[in-house]
C-alpha cells in the first residue's frame, strides 16, 4: 500500500514539479539540478510502479519469485534508464536537457539504488532456494 502512494506522490511531483521560487531567471546551475530532479522522479515512479504490482500480487498469493521478478525488472529498468542508448531519448522525451540527466550526484545516486537492489534480490534468491530445499528434504 505504501508503494502506491509512493508513486502517486512521486508522479504528481513528476508531473507538476520541482517547484521552485526565485524572484527571476534561474541560472544553468539551478535549471540542471531541476532537470536532474525531475528525471530522478521519473525513475523513483518506474522503480515504485514495479514494486506495486509485485506487492499487489503478492497480496493475493505470497510468493518469494515475485520479489525476484520485482528487483529483475528493476535493475532492467535502472539499466535501459540510464544506457548511453536510451538516456538521450528519454531525456528529449520528458521535455529534459540531455546533458542534465549526467550530473554526478545522481549518477552516484542511482548507484548506490542499483546496489541495494541487488543485495535485495541476492537474499530473495538465497530464500527462495533454501525454501525448496527444505520443502524438498
């Protein structure tokens, strides 16, 4: 439940923000750290939407290879976000300059997600394997 309200807050800030006040122009510091923000949001929505179907399925029948297809398909999703391939693309794509969406700090941000991911899912895959093997023996 609070991966969907996670989303939804996180799609209308996607959507309506970052707000921001200033009494004029913004300087091409503060537009790059908005355009970083922004994309920041729209893999924050991606990685919660993914974790809300994994969570509502496993509301109706629990199941420890939902949470592994969950934290897959998040680290694809990370993966295809930010490839050389795709990043221009979807920058353009949100309205986002394509030199913003490589600042440093969110580069080391989404690193750092990446590594939680995959620890995540090393011990999801460590307990669904001891599982069987219990249930097996």
């Amino acid at each position: 439940m609070s991966s969907l309200i996670g989303a939804g807050i996180t799609f209308l800030a996607f959507t309506y923000g970052p707000f921001y006040f200033g009494g004029g122009e913004l300087t091409e510091i503060a537009i790059i750290a908005l355009d970083s923000f922004k994309f920041a949001l729209f893999l924050a929505f991606g990685l919660l939407i993914i974790d809300s179907v994994s969570n509502l399925i496993n509301i109706y029948s629990y199941s420890r290879f939902s949470k592994i297809v969950s934290n897959t398909l998040g680290l694809v999703f990370l993966f295809l976000a930010v490839s050389p391939d795709y990043k221009p693309d979807i920058a353009s794509y949100l309205n986002l300059n394509p030199a913003s969406v490589d600042h440093p700090l969110l580069v080391a941000i989404l690193f750092l997600i990446a590594i939680v991911i995959i620890i995540d899912l090393v011990f999801e895959t460590i307990k669904f394997w001891a599982n069987r093997i219990v249930r097996t023996n």
